[in-house]
C-alpha cells in the first residue's frame, strides 16, 4: 500500500485486523516477484519497466482525477 494513502495504516488495522505480518506499507521496490502480491499505489509510482502489470480497481477523487490502481504484477 502506498505512503501518499492518507494514514495507510488504519486499512491494514481494518482489512487485516489480525496483525498480518505480510502485510506492507511501501512500494513496488518491496515487490517479490515469485509471490502472488496485490498492491495499491498512485499512478506516478507505477514503474511498469521491469514487470507488466493486472489491473485489478481505479480509484478515482470526486473531481474524476485518478487516485490510486488496485493491481498485481503479471508472472
């Protein structure tokens, strides 16, 4: 989940409340490649040179400005 969430970590509290230990705040430089990984960061942080990308979501503001992608890495 990515840093530009406003306090990322109340959804890992909601979404996780079990205290999942594999669950991160950070971005695709923590990506493990041999894992099934979902992710969800702005579009400026999407580096999709190395790895081709799953749209999963698109979160958009009220003004219609993309926010955030819902996505994993393509194997």
């Amino acid at each position: 989940m990515s840093y530009h969430f406003n306090a990322p970590e109340v959804f890992l509290d909601f979404y996780a409340p079990d205290n999942c230990q594999k669950c991160r705040i950070g971005d695709l430089s923590l990506a493990k490649p041999n894992l099934k990984q979902l992710f969800a960061l702005t579009q400026e942080e999407i580096k999709t040179g190395q790895n081709e990308i799953v749209i999963h979501q698109k979160i958009y503001y009220p003004n219609n400005q993309l926010a955030f992608v819902i996505f994993e890495l393509a194997n």
